[in-house]
C-alpha cells in the first residue's frame, strides 16, 4: 500500500503547547460528481492520539502508536475509514504527550523524555471508482486548538476540564521528523480488553473513601457523576492498603498517578484518553454525591494477545497463584515489556523479559508483541554490540547508557530463540542473527581468558542472600556473567548453524567459556566458588557442570538449609525448579513450589496478592511493607515459575528440532499433593492437553491429546513411545 503519511507533515502546536493536549481539525469535502470507492486513513505522533471523523473515533485501539525507538522509528497505523466518509467532512485529531513528550525514567521536574512537546502526522487518502483520489494531509493548514485535557502524562496521570470546548483559531506549525523512520505498525494493538466492577466500597480508619476492584491490574476508571459545573473530582490510584486498611501509595514514588476532572453542569462520564495507570484501589476527593458501585468501572488495558495457556490443578493455591501470573503478564505487556505499571518507572527492562520470555510464550500468542519489541532492541543496541538496559532506551543521553549487565543484555538471544520455539517464526532468528552476534562479540571484548570479569552487572537482583543495604544477591557477579556469555554463546552456535552458517569458532569459544568457568569457579567437593542457590542452579541448568547431579546435592543442602525456602533473586528463581527437577530432585521442587511460609511463591498468594510481587517479602508476616523505594506489586518476573508448571508438572515440552510443537514431549512428572492437572496449549500446529489424576489406590490416570498434523513423544512410568493424533489415557504410579 502507498505511504501517504510518508508526504504529510508533522504539525504541532511547537512551544505554544505547553502542558495541554491541543487538538488538530481539517475539514474537507469529496468530489460530489463522483462514487467513493475507498478511504484509507494513516496516522502517527510522536506522543499519542486520538483521532476522529466526523465526530466518530477511528479505530478501537487505544494509546496509539505506542512506543518505539523514536529516534530510529515510529510506527503509524492505517484504517479503511470508507464508511466514516460523507460528502462534507471533518478530521479532528487530539494529541496527548505520552511516552515521547512526558518524563519517562526519571524524577522530579516535568521534563519530556524525548522532546517537551509532542506532534503527529496523518493523510487521508480518498480513492473514487473512476481511479482518481484527493489526499488530505497535514500541513499548517490544519487548524489547531488547545483542549479541555490540562494535562496528561504516563506517570502523572491525567488532568482535565470537561467545560473547555476547543476554540479553533491557531495554525498548526511544522516540526521535523525524518519521514524514513515511519513503519507500519507490526505490534499488537493496545485494547481495552475487560471491565470490572468495584468489589467494595470502603471508608478507611482515616475516613477516606476508597474503592476497592478487587484485581491489580493496568488501565484506567471510567466513571459517571452528576454534579454542577466547576467542581473538581479527583481520583488517586493504589496498588494495596497498608496494616491499618488506609490507602498507601508510597510505593509509586514521585509519579502522582492521578485522573482530575473538572466537571460540567448534569450527568456525565469519563475516563482518560492519553494515559494508564497501574492499581487496584482508588481513592476519591470532591466527590459531589455519594459513591455508589454502578457509577464506576474499571478498563483492563494490555496489547491484545490472544491467550493460548492454561492450567489448573487441585490446589486452589496453586491456581490462584497461575492467576496471578497471568494477571502480571496482561497488566506489564502494553506495548512494551515493561518492569512494573504504576510507579515512575514502567520501563522495558531487558532482564525482566529474558527471564520471563518462555512463560510469556506460553501464556499468550506473544509473537507480534515480541518481534516489535526486539525490532526496537536490535536498533537500540550500541555501536559496540551493549544491549541497553532498558528498550526503548530512555537512558541513552546518561551515564546508565554505558552498562551492558549480563542476564539484562542476553534478551538480545534468548528472547528471539525463544520466540522461534513457541512460534516457529525462523525469519526473527534471520532478522535478530546479527544483533545476537554483536552482543555475544560485546561480551568477547569485554572478557579476561573467556571469564566476563570486572564488568558492572545487575547480579542476582534481589536476592535474599543479598547482604545488608544491597539489591544484588550474594552470587558473584563474574560467575553469573560467564555462565550467561557460556548460554548465550549456545543460543548464537544454534542460531547460525540453523541459519547455515559455519558456528566452529563460536562453538569452539562456547566449550573454552565452559572450561574456563570450571577452572575459575569450580572447587573440590562439587562446590562453587559463590556457595549459594542461584550459582548451582545457573551452573546445573545452562550445563557449565559435568556431573551435575553432584551439584544438586550441595543445592539441595542449601535450599534445606534455608528451611525449605529459596533465596534466589530475579536471576536463580526462573530456572530454579528446573534445575533441581532435571537432576531428580521433583520432589524437592514441588516442595518449594508448594511452600507457604515466606520466601515463597505461595506466601504472597496468602498474604492475598492477585499479581506477582516484585520483592517476595513486599509486605511481611507484620503487615510492614518492604520499602517505598522500590517495591512494585505487579512485577512479573517472578511468575517465570509457570513454565514449569506448564513443562514438568504437565509435562508439555517443546522440540528444539521441530519447533511450534510440530512434535513435542509429554512427560508429567506428578505430585499427589497436587491431586490432579489440566493444562491445555493452543499451539501453532492445534491444540494439546495434557493432564493426569492421582486416583484413591496411588494410581495415577494420564489423559493427553495430540492435535492433527503433528507427533508427540510420550513418556510414562518409563514407557516412551511416539504417537500422532488423537486422544490417549495412559495409567502409571508415582
């Protein structure tokens, strides 16, 4: 299709903007001595918009265009808008700041992360029977005007006066923008995908009124109120109350996360237009009437990736703590793989989504979401092969800009690998092989006799072996580093040889990088030089250890040690139970997943988390909360846990050789505290169940499916066999 954007203008409103969300209009008329055969409408800023033809809103999407790697491109979207199209026509375009023009990875002062204003371009293409078109576009013959939006911004939320009607009169103004930077868009469309109803109104110990959904969640509220012109009603967000049931938003930071709404005369409904917020509970002030549940409601807003995963079994803790994993995943994946949605942060950290990849490929069809995203990491990465923590990389223009951290950086390999796998999608290896190959060289250039030493890292972050006053566990950060250039050195032999490339050299550097951390870290006794979990479980599960059922003793002794509790960070606990099960010790792995003191996965579950905590001890067995520096309550990381859940409890692994589960394993490893699984993929090649029962005499009854077109490789009891389509009840015992 013709780029029509490609010879509009970008306007704006320039300096004159300041903080309002101005709005943009052209009125036109088609030919009337004509039939209109089509009308395409392409539209993009450089912030968000909302755009609408006479009078009705284009498209269902919402926070459009999203958020890319601005200075390397921007996405526009196109829309058939024939329908829309009469004979006299009005195009009104509103604009709000967004990620490009609010303060984005940092505090304090308003400050736009990419500029202080934001601007958009658009074209309508109207095309007649006759073959002729007229295009309308952007240029200073738009008229411009400021809105009743007073201000919007990601973190600070969104402020506006419903008695402003725009007063068009100003010109638009031209701004530049490279128009070779726009690309169509590729990623999947932010939607408002579900409503929930207030679960509960409260008045807190300190008389406040406060709503409470019932669900942590990304979105917004909409809400009806009846009331006279001029009043002011306020809404704050929160993720959770403190001990004493008030509303505690410390833990946002300095993001004000606020929706204002100065009210005009009667009855009437709002929600914001231009920003997101992250919570469950929210706050009124200057509420005219009394607060009724009917009168609010809250959007559920993510990309909309169709759901692809599910498993239930027969604990209801176990469930819900699935729940709450799929709850992290919708609330952090808009757009944008981000860390957490409510405080001044919501950044796509690189380590966040390398750890949580695989899961996220099961939970959801989450192949557009991730190939846009790594379009934008591949672009972001720096001359020198660094990944940067973040992508986009809001901290490209500061010191944080110079910090390629192991574990963070390997999204560039893991992340595109594992996306192959789930989807079969061979042209992303193709598209991310040279990025790979830059950062695995990056980490060659910065390495001492095939050890990544005496480099910056993010280590095991947040670990609870962590010593006193320090994020970072107590594993040694070059141990880490090496055993992640050792795995993504693998990933890139893989890579290339599947792409037909000659791997010897980098095949030969994978078994030195092994041999050199077996030298450097290895000690007598099948110990490490860093005796803690996450560098056994690094160890075992990347293959850096011959022997490592050895390994796994010392591991297993730790984790006893610990009173059956883990003590990994973002970095241990995402292969943790993989690493004990591969090495026979299921049994203590179902014991961690099923551990309910504190540390553990269930203890927040008990402590009536509906997300994943970003600090197992976000609130402790006191109520205190961890700290109000850094201390998110949808933070999905830790959710990696339902991989395994998926691989080993129903026993649903992928084939390296035949990906897209072409041919796949089942292969349950069952517990009977458990009782029973269910557990469903919807695959790229058909549907496949796997589940199992522990019946009243120990036996244990195994139902699975194969869809058509593909073969699964079934072990049970011992008994492997290969079979294709169809249905299957297999018996065995534990």
């Amino acid at each position: 299709m013709r780029e029509y954007i490609k010879e509009a203008d970008f306007i704006s409103l320039g300096e004159n903007t300041g903080k309002n969300c101005p709005v943009f209009r052209k009125v036109f008329s088609t030919d009337k001595n004509k039939e209109v055969r089509k009308a395409v409408f392409q539209v993009t800023a450089l912030g968000i918009y909302v755009a609408k033809i006479n009078g009705k809103r284009v498209g269902d999407a919402v926070l459009t265009p999203g958020w890319t790697e601005y200075e390397k491109r921007l996405q526009y979207f196109t829309y058939d808008v024939t329908d829309y199209i009469s004979g006299e026509n009005t195009v009104e375009i509103g604009l709000g700041h967004g990620w490009y023009a609010s303060r984005i990875g940092s505090v304090g002062v308003y400050k736009g992360a990419y500029a202080d204003f934001p601007s958009l371009a658009a074209a309508i293409a109207v095309q007649y029977t006759d073959g002729t078109e007229t295009v309308i576009k952007t240029d200073t013959g738009w008229e411009a005007a400021k809105s009743g939006v007073l201000f919007s911004g990601i973190y600070d939320g969104e402020r506006t006066d419903a008695r402003i009607i725009p007063e068009y009169g100003e010109k638009a103004v031209v701004t530049e923008y490279g128009k070779e930077k726009l690309v169509p868009a590729e990623g999947e469309y932010i939607r408002e995908t579900e409503r929930i109803y207030p679960k509960e109104i409260i008045t807190t110990p300190k008389g406040e009124t406060v709503i409470d959904f019932g669900q942590n969640m990304t979105g917004y509220v909409e809400f009806t109120v009846t009331g006279h012109a001029g009043t002011k009603v306020t809404i704050e967000h929160a993720e959770v109350l403190d001990k004493h049931g008030n509303f505690y938003t410390e833990n946002y930071r300095s993001a004000e996360a606020r929706a204002e709404y100065i009210m005009k005369e009667g009855r009437q409904t709002y929600k914001p237009l231009y920003t997101f917020y992250g919570f469950r509970y929210i706050r009124l002030s200057g509420w005219p009437e009394k607060a009724e549940k009917e009168n609010f409601t809250a959007i559920v807003v993510h990309s909309d990736m169709k759901r692809t995963g599910w498993f239930e079994c027969g604990n209801p803790k176990v469930n819900k703590l699935f729940e709450n994993v799929i709850w992290g995943q919708r609330s952090n994946f808009l757009d944008v793989p981000t860390d957490c949605p409510q405080r001044d942060e919501r950044l796509g950290w690189t380590g966040d989504a390398e750890v949580f990849c695989r899961t996220a490929c099961l939970n959801y069809d989450t192949e557009k979401f991730f190939v846009k995203w790594l379009h934008d990491l591949a672009l972001a990465q720096k001359e020198n092969g660094q990944i940067p923590r973040v992508v986009p990389d809001v901290f490209r223009t500061n010191d944080r800009s110079e910090f390629g951290s192991a574990a963070w950086g390997d999204a560039a390999t893991v992340c595109p690998y594992e996306v192959y796998l789930a989807f079969g999608n061979r042209n992303i290896l193709t598209e991310m092989y040279p990025t790979m190959k830059k950062w695995v060289d990056y980490i060659t250039g910065k390495s001492e006799g095939n050890l990544w030493k005496n480099s910056p890292h993010f280590g095991d972050w947040l670990g609870l072996d962590a010593p006193a006053g320090s994020y970072k566990g107590s594993t040694g950060e070059d141990l880490i580093a090496t055993a992640y250039y050792f795995l993504s050195c693998g990933i890139l032999v893989k890579t290339g040889e599947l792409l037909g490339y000659d791997m010897a050299g980098y095949r030969k550097l994978a078994g030195d990088i092994k041999e050199a951390f077996v030298k450097e870290y290895v000690r007598e006794g099948y110990r490490l030089s860093s005796d803690t979990q996450t560098a056994y479980v690094l160890a075992i599960h990347f293959g850096l250890v011959d022997e490592k059922e050895r390994f796994a003793e010392r591991l297993v002794q730790l984790i006893e040690e610990a009173g059956d509790t883990l003590c990994t960070g973002f970095v241990g606990t995402p292969y943790l139970l993989d690493a004990l099960t591969e090495t026979g010790h299921a049994d203590k792995a179902y014991t961690l997943l099923l551990q309910e003191k504190f540390p553990s996965w269930l203890y927040s579950v008990n402590r009536g988390a509906t997300t994943i905590w970003e600090h197992w001890d976000g609130v402790n067995e006191q109520g205190d909360m961890w700290s109000s520096d850094m201390n998110s309550f949808n933070h999905y990381a830790y959710g990696s846990v339902a991989q395994w859940m998926y691989r080993t409890v129903a026993g649903i692994r992928s084939d390296e050789k035949s990906p897209a589960y072409k041919h796949f394993y089942i292969s349950p490893i069952p517990d009977a505290k458990l009782g029973f699984v269910r557990c469903r993929l919807d695959t790229r090649n058909g549907t496949v169940t796997s589940g199992w029962t522990v019946e009243s005499d120990g036996t244990v009854r195994y139902e699975f499916e194969v869809p058509e077109g593909a073969t699964a490789t079934v072990k049970i009891s011992g008994v492997e066999e290969t079979l294709g389509k169809g249905r299957y009840t297999r018996y065995g015992r534990i």
